[in-house]
C-alpha cells in the first residue's frame, strides 16, 4: 500500500519546521491581552482596544483575519475587507471587551475552519461579512442594555445578515513545497444584489525594530513590482515573492504605531499602520508610500460581485522565483485537497455515519486553525525594552512577578484564539488527546513544551495561563500524556517510550510541588482554589479566609489520579528500563496513604470527604472556632475522585518482579490501607487488578446520582451541578452573609473570574470525558457481569461500558441534527438549521447548558470540545451510535 502524502509530510519533520514552517499561527485577537497591556495598574482590557489595533503595531505578536506565518511570526500574511459602507476596514475580527459584554469577552462575528491538514498543506475557513455597516455601534449599545441574568446579544439578532445581504469568503490556502504557499480567496454574494467588495490581500513583518535590541537593528523591507508582485526581505526569514494576479493597485505603509491618534504625538513615520485602512477609506494618497516600499503591504482587488455569483482572488507566496506562478495554480490545488481527503479518509475509517464525519472532520480543523505563535518574556515584558516607542511609566501592578524565568516563543495549541488567545495549561492537556489523532508528534510537543525550564517554575509548578500564572490547575498532564502515548501507539504499532520518559522526570516535579505546596499538615488531603472550576463552590475558592480551611474532594481526587496516571507510566518504563519499578512503587504506596485519608471513617470532628448518610464526596471547611462542615454541593468536584482508577493486567505485573514483591508486601502488611481501595486479590475480567478510590459500593452510589436526570445526567451530558440545587440552593452562612448556590443552567450570574465562567449547571466537555475514561477502566475490571441501572430510576439494566458509550452520545447528540431539523448546539436560531449556507457548519462552544445542549461561552473552542471527535472514534468503534433512547426531543 503506497503511504499516504500527507504522512509522508509528518514524518519529513517532527516538529515545527519543514512543511509545518508556514501555518495559521496568527492570532485572532492580539489587542486585549495582558503582553500588549504596559499601563502602570494593569488595565488590560483597556490600554489597546479594538479601536485602537489598527493603529497599534503590536509587540508581542499579530493577529488577522485568515492569516499565516513563518513559525516565529516575523513574516505574516492575512485579510482585510471592505465591504463600501464601514468606517473602517475589516482587517481584524471584532467582538466586546471582558469590561463591555454582559458575560465577559465574546466575539461578534461568523467564522468557522473548515479544514485543515496536520501540515497545513491544504486548509480552508470560512468568513461571513455584511453588505451593510457592520453594526458595531449596535451591538455595544445592546449588550450594556442587558445584565448578567439576560443572554448575550448577537451579530444575527442585529438583523445585519437578514435577507442573505452579505458575502461568504472562503480563504484556501495549498502548498506546492515546503516554501511555496498558493492561496485563494473566494467571495460569493449570497444576496439578490449585487454588491461592491475590497478584497486586500495583505503582507507585513512583526514590529521588532522599534524596541532597540541589536539583534534586530535592520528593519526589513517590501518592495513592490507593477501591481504583480511584493518582494520580501527579512534578515532572519529569508527572501521571499508574493505573486499577485490581477490587483487594482499595490499600497505600502509601514507596520509602525500611529503616535498621533494614539498618544497625540508626532509620528515616526509618514506611512503609519492604519494607512492602508486610511486610504482605502478615504481614497486620500497621503497615508500610503509612493515609492511603494514599507514594511506593512497589499494587494487592493476592488469587485462588483454579481448578486448570487462569486469573484476569486488568486495570489502565490514563495521562496523561489516562478516564471508563471499561476499557470499549475488549479493543478496544485486539486492535488492538495486530494491529500487532505485521503489522509482523513483513512483517519476516520471507523466512523460510517456521513453527518459525524462532517463534525469530526471540522473538529480537526478547529485544532489545526487554533495553532498559534505564542510569544511572552516575562523579563522583558516586566522592565521594558532597551528603546521604548511610547511612554512606560513602569508596572505598579507587576502581573507574573514571581515568574521573571518564563520566556515562551512558541506554536500552541490555543484554546480559542479569538476569546482566549493565550496558552491555558489544563486545557492544552484536553487539547492533545485530539491532536494526537492526526499529528501524535505535535501532540506529545505541546505536552514537553510546558513542562520545560522556561515554562515551568523551578518549584515545579505549571504555569496556569497569562492572566495569572500562578493559578492552580487541575495536575492533569499526567494523564493527558498517559492517553497521547495509548492513542500513539495504537495508531502507529509502537510506543514511545523516550516520550514517555522525557515527561515523567519532569513530572516528577510538579508532582512534587503539589505535595509541598497544596498538602499544607501532610495529611494527603489537598487543598488548590478553584482548580479551574471557577464558581462551582458558595465562594470563590482561591480566596483566603482567614482562620478557614478548606479540604478538597476535586483536589483530593485530582492527586489520587496523579499517583495512579505515575504510576502506570512509570510501570510502562520499567518494562524496558527496571529501575523504574522503585518509581511505580513510591507513587502506588502514595495512592494508597491518599485513599486512606479520602475515605478515613468517622471519628469525631477526624473525618475523610465521604459522607455516608449522602453517599458522596464533599469539600470539608474547618472554621475558627473548630467546626467541622461539609460543604454539600453535589458537582462535579465529588465526581472527581471518580477518576481515580488504574487497571493493571497479571501479564504486566510478572514482568515487573521488583513491584509486585513490594505491592504485594504493602498490601499484606498495612491491610487498614488496602482495604480502603478496590479488593486487589480479587482479579477482574482477563487477570486485571484495580486500583482506585471507590470499591463496587461507592462507585455504585455515585454512579446512581450521576446517572440520575433529576441531579447530574442531562439529555447532553452530565451537568457541572446537581440539578438538584435547582429548587434547593445551598446555603451557607458566611461570618454573617447568607451565600448560597444554585443549579444555573446557562451564563454564569455571578462576577466570579469575570462573569465569563460556569460551572455551576452547564455541560463541559473535558470533565465528561474524564469520566467516561474512568468508566471505560472501571469496565475494563469488572467486565458485562458488574450492572448498573442508566438511567437512574428507569428501570433499564446494562454494563458499565454501555451506560458510559450512551452518555457519550448524549454529548455527541449536541452536534448531530434531531429529527425536527434542530441542532442542539445552535437552539434558536432558525438560520444555522435551516439556511443551506449554514446547516453544515458546526460552532464548538466552550461548555453547553445543562437542559437543552445549547452552545455557551467561547463559540470557537474547539480545544477541548474538540474531543467530540474522539468520542465520535469511541461510539464508532463500539457500533452504538444512536443507542440512547432516552434522548428527549428539544
């Protein structure tokens, strides 16, 4: 069998080189961030605006429409449009500032990936952009009308897309070699009119000359040729040609701040960043070079596109001279869409259902597109540039001042590079488990990446995301690695063991600082903050109380998975290196040592986090005045240590003598903390051995309540909170405020981590999946004779796997159209169910309320909702799509 030409290209380079040199690693939004924030106190959301961006050369990284860049973002290439009605160019997408939306940060446009190879050989997204001004003004207007309790306002309810008045771009993008990039752009008119559209094209160079370092002392240069062709020259990048066919004009500027309009102060330059945007605008030939050099350049293509017609843009960008650089131009791209539908063809083999390819294939997509170039030195960042452009009063407010070691410059895996356009390092851990689908070398990349020295703290801790480093997140990369390394070696006949090893020293660690840091009295009962469920407690749990203490089942349960997710991996080792049987032995006597304090029984005010008359897992308070309470909120936080679950085959144990010696001696001689886990002498289906916090009781009493549809089990997965707190909040007295919680299916109502955030009734995809992984091992004991009742109360009797795969479907049941032509994930709105132009286009929002599968939060995340497409691959494989009947229509 010929090996297929885009694996051909992976195994070229595994890493960001070679064919993988050129990708979408623009950002969507890099106004708003912290890096672009050098205000004294902090104020992120407002010292570069989204007004302001196009007059502010950025200086930590770019963003753009549709855009591509060289691996270090030094050379970018992205579009602007102008539909003869706006203000202002469209050169970037627009959405409310974290201070402006009722719910946080939210993006206002329609835009979606459509493709993507892991290469990015051939890709493809789509953007959706009005005949009429866009309603900017509108939309701001609209959304400080509404409060926390009232849903968003968006871009279809402005009436702007009514009558089909608007264009559908498609931006495709083929590479011919490694340095030899064809791209097109499509505009159709989806209107009865025709319509006047500016397509631009557009090419510049990220600002590195102004801040006064030697290594970047030569500013580069374009430099135009007829209205043909753009020369580019960067001393770092190489020299390139941007080949454009049939252009208006060429326009030059230079990617330098307007001082004037930003700070009032007399420019550098004549031909300042926004001059492109101001010439376009205006027609006025001042604001652009004459002598057609800069370092900020494009290609101005002004259409009358016919009403239901379309108007292409063709454009080639390359090392190397080509003679006539269009002339192959439909061949290259025809091959190229070929590769990409082979190469999915054979990664979505298993899967038959024609509508589930189309959203697993677009989830792909999503994971390929939010690749972005993250750039971030702390050092740097803190004190100022050698040359500062703008005045810098210095930092009062010090953000990551305790990390000054950090220096990031590299291409993650972004969560949503619109709303989130920063690393996140829980979520980058969800988010390889699909990328190890496709390009298992990226994936297991991203994992190393944040563990080494200039990401990790010398303490060992991870660094949680930009807005505060020193956030706690959950210590999940233990496992996340676990599941890369499975997946990998499933897919490709052989393990990675030197992965595996790489990752586990420096595991080693962060597990290390977790112990230190977050088991204050050394009692194996852990504590952390919100440990990225941000509002799921009766209060902000990051905050210190003074005389309190706070016990966490989430964190508890967080380390016990930590000790088992080490544990196999170290047992994986040693089957080819022993030495490491020392390794699965400390992290298995520390499970168990955790095990005996989660489920220490009742003496007095000494007590564990079960409680038995509810049969669940809770937080635990201990106040001033020596009080015990149970803090008892049914969520997700006591489904946690569900997932501590390790399964271990006789096979394996006789092959590690050293460890089952030393199990089997701990087992024998501390039977108090052996009989606190699953029976190991008791061998489950196939010789396997089980380790984890719940015995068949435990598990069967918490399995009961998340299965229940009136607490956790929603038509779309399990719900954050108990439904339970729906007409029973809890309430708790705080020094005299009664706080309390309540089930909230949607939108957060609360200000907690800035409104944008809930955990408190919607459906998250990654907690999900965790469970149903655990569920899966738990199976894997137990095997078709250990039954449970799905759903609670139903009377319906089956196997622990079949009651995990139709929760599965539920979550997938989000994306897949219902039998009255309604998708779930878009309830509502009548257009993307019913308008051809956009029922086959799939939105993975960040999390989904907890009683009708509507798309909440972020609406392009497809990070860690991107492991629909593995749970796609797991009903697939297990032949039970559709199998839950219990789905109610919407």
């Amino acid at each position: 069998m010929t090996e297929l030409a885009e694996k051909i290209r992976l195994n070229l380079r595994k890493d960001n080189k070679g064919w993988k040199r050129w990708g979408p690693y623009l950002s969507e939004r890099q106004w708003g961030t912290v890096r672009e924030d050098y205000s004294v106190y902090g104020s992120t959301w407002d010292y570069v605006s989204h007004d302001m961006a196009r007059s502010w050369a950025y200086r930590w990284g770019e963003d753009g429409i549709g855009g591509i860049s060289d691996n270090k973002q030094f050379m970018c290439i992205a579009f602007s449009f102008w539909n003869h009605q706006d203000k202002i160019v469209k050169e970037r997408l627009y959405g409310m500032a974290g201070s402006e939306g009722n719910h946080g940060e939210d993006v206002k446009e329609l835009y979606y990936y459509l493709d993507s190879t892991p290469t990015h050989s051939y890709m493809k997204m789509l953007y959706k952009y009005p005949h009429n001004e866009f309603p900017y003004k509108k939309i701001i207007e609209e959304n400080s009308k509404r409060s926390r309790k009232d849903p968003e306002f968006e871009i279809l309810q402005t009436g702007v897309f009514d009558n089909n008045e608007y264009f559908d771009i498609f931006i495709e993008y083929a590479k011919a070699d490694e340095t030899d990039i064809l791209i097109k752009v499509t505009a159709h008119n989806r209107g009865k009119k025709a319509a006047p559209l500016t397509i631009l094209p557009t090419i510049w160079f990220r600002n590195t000359w102004s801040w006064g370092y030697e290594n970047f002392k030569q500013k580069p240069m374009l430099t135009g040729i007829a209205n043909s062709q753009i020369d580019a020259s960067h001393h770092l990048v190489g020299k390139y040609k941007f080949y454009i066919e049939d252009a208006d004009e060429l326009l030059f500027c230079e990617n330098e701040t307007n001082m004037e309009r930003v700070f009032g102060k007399p420019n550098n330059s004549m031909y300042v960043k926004d001059g492109i945007s101001n010439y376009v605008i205006t027609g006025k030939d001042k604001y652009i070079n004459p002598n057609r050099i800069g370092s900020k350049a494009a290609a101005k293509f002004t259409k009358k596109v016919p009403a239901e017609g379309s108007v292409t843009v063709r454009l080639r960008f390359c090392q190397n001279k080509v003679n006539k650089p269009f002339e192959n131009f439909d061949d290259i791209f025809a091959a190229r869409i070929q590769d990409a539908e082979d190469f999915y063809a054979e990664v979505q083999k298993n899967v038959q259902n024609e509508e589930l390819k189309k959203i697993q294939r677009q989830a792909f997509a999503g994971m390929m597109w939010n690749k972005q170039f993250y750039y971030y030195n702390i050092n740097e960042w803190t004190n100022g540039d050698p040359k500062m452009p703008f005045e810098f009063k210095g930092r009062a407010y010090q953000r990551n001042n305790t990390w000054k070691h950090a220096y990031m410059a590299n291409i993650l895996s972004m969560p949503d590079k619109w709303e989130y356009p920063w690393f996140a390092a829980w979520d980058l851990a969800f988010h390889t488990l699909t990328l190890a689908r496709i390009d298992p070398d990226f994936a297991k990349r991203q994992l190393a990446v944040i563990l080494r020295e200039y990401y990790m703290h010398p303490n060992g801790q991870l660094p949680a995301y930009e807005w505060n480093f020193s956030d706690v997140n959950p210590p999940v990369h233990a496992w996340a690695t676990w599941k890369v390394y499975e997946i990998d070696k499933k897919n490709n006949g052989k393990g990675d063991i030197l992965f595996l090893e790489k990752v586990f020293h420096k595991l080693l660690m962060n597990f290390t600082w977790w112990v230190n840091q977050k088991d204050e009295e050394g009692n194996n009962i852990f504590g952390g903050g919100f440990l990225g469920l941000d509002n799921i407690g009766v209060f902000d749990r990051n905050t210190q109380i003074p005389g309190v203490k706070l016990e966490q089942a989430d964190a508890t349960g967080w380390m016990a998975m930590y000790t088992l997710n080490m544990l196999r991996i170290a047992c994986e080792i040693a089957l080819e290196r022993p030495v490491y049987q020392d390794m699965a032995s400390k992290f298995f006597e520390h499970f168990l040592h955790i095990a005996g304090a989660i489920n220490k029984p009742i003496k007095g005010n000494d007590l564990g986090l079960w409680d038995e008359g509810d049969q669940f897992y809770y937080d635990k308070l201990h106040a001033p005045n020596g009080e015990t309470i149970f803090m008892k909120i049914r969520s997700y936080v006591g489904l946690i240590p569900l997932c501590a679950v390790e399964v271990l085959n006789e096979e394996t144990l006789e092959k590690l003598p050293d460890f089952k010696r030393r199990l089997e001696w701990v087992l024998n001689n501390r039977p108090d903390l052996a009989s606190l886990i699953s029976r190991w002498h008791e061998p489950g289906k196939g010789e396997t051995h089980l380790l984890s916090l719940l015995r068949g009781h435990r598990m069967k009493m918490v399995v009961k309540r998340m299965f229940d549809e009136a607490e956790f089990l929603s038509d779309y997965g399990l719900r954050s909170l108990s439904k339970c707190h729906d007409e029973n909040p809890y309430k708790f007295n705080m020094q005299g405020e009664i706080l309390s919680v309540k089930y909230t299916p949607a939108e957060s109502d609360l200000s907690i981590m800035g409104g944008n955030s809930n955990w408190r009734g919607p459906i998250w995809f990654p907690i999900n999946y965790l469970i149903i992984d655990a569920m899966l091992k738990f199976y894997e004991y137990y095997g078709d004779d250990f039954e449970i009742e799905y759903p609670t109360n139903s009377g319906n009797i089956m196997s622990i796997k079949e009651a995990t795969m139709m929760v599965a479907q539920r979550l997938i049941n989000i994306f897949v159209m219902t039998k009255d032509k309604v998708r779930p994930a878009m309830i509502g709105i009548d257009k993307f169910d019913k308008d051809p132009h956009f029922k086959d286009l799939y939105l993975f929002y960040e999390y989904f309320n907890g009683d009708n599968g509507a798309g909440l939060g972020a609406a392009h995340q497809c990070g860690w909702t991107g492991l629909v497409a593995d749970l796609i691959e797991a009903v697939s494989e297990n032949s039970l799509l559709g199998a839950d009947s219990n789905r109610k229509p919407v």
